[in-house]
C-alpha cells in the first residue's frame, strides 16, 4: 500500500463497553482499517493489531494489518540479537494481539486488555494518524493535559502547529 494516499486514523470519540467487553470501533476508524488490511473482501470484517506493550503509556495502540507491517520492517532495520531489536520486538510482537472486528463493527477487549488501561464502562478512542489509541476517558483527559501545557511552554503562542519545521 501507497503510505502517501493512505487514509489516517482521525478524531475522537466515547464508545461504551458492554459487560463482555465489546466496544464499537468508531466507523471511520473502520474505513482505514479495511483499506489496511489486504486480506480483508467485501464479505469479511478487517483485522487489527492491538499492542499493549508499551511502557509508560496507559493505552493500547492499534494499528492495520499494512501499518503493523511496517513497523515491524522497522525493528527488523536493527541488528539481529541487539538490545534494541529484542526490546522492540517484546514490546511491539510478543505484547500485542490480532483482533477481527465483529459485523457490528466491535471488538472485544479481553480482561487483561481492559485491566492494562483501567477501562470499565467506557473507552476513549484517539486518532493518531497511521495508528489510534484506546484510553480510560480520565487518562486520556490527564495525558491530554500534559499535552497541552508542553506544547504552551515549548510553543510561541500555544500554537502545535509551530512545531512542524518551515
């Protein structure tokens, strides 16, 4: 796949998780996701990679089967048997899982998913360009925050725009 003409993962929204733990992928998260996913035909739902092996962050990101596919060309850029590539591959392969989307559009988050990020009643889902990320609503409002004050004291203007070169 073209990565310039691919569409991005954009916006924001709440969805609610049921007490089985499926949570509506937002619908133009699932547009991107079926264009990335080559394997996906007209009369099966795409697949997603979940990666949960992030240190220091509270969410999980997902990614199509094409981004993940990239990434991990990636780690394979690093020596085989290198610090660098074990702990890339351990956080980004072996912490991380493939999901299919339901007809409904869902997923289901298992336990442990749900327990690493603190969801419960509902997730907070983030358009972050080649992936999205899923967070408990009050992390993601606190990362958001922390966001905002670095870019004002880091920024002319409070502007994150001034942060792109040019």
């Amino acid at each position: 796949m073209n990565q310039g003409v691919a569409k991005r993962f954009r916006g924001e929204s709440t969805h609610k998780v049921d007490s089985k733990g499926r949570v509506s992928i937002p619908a133009d998260f699932r547009s991107v996701l079926r264009e990335g996913d080559p394997d996906a035909v007209a009369d099966t739902q795409p697949q997603l990679v979940l990666i949960y092996g992030l240190t220091g962050k509270k969410c999980l990101e997902g990614y199509t089967i094409d981004g993940v596919d990239a990434l991990d060309d990636e780690v394979e850029q690093h020596p085989r048997g290198s610090t660098q590539r074990a702990a890339l591959e351990r956080a980004l392969n072996t912490q991380s899982t493939y999901l299919q989307l339901d007809p409904n559009g869902r997923i289901v988050l298992s336990q442990k998913l749900k327990d690493r990020i603190g969801v419960t009643g509902e997730a907070f889902f983030a358009g972050m360009g080649r992936r999205f990320q899923i967070w408990e609503p009050s992390e993601y409002d606190a990362d958001q925050a922390k966001l905002e004050n670095w870019v004002a004291e880091n920024t002319d203007h409070a502007d994150p725009l001034s942060l792109l070169g040019g």
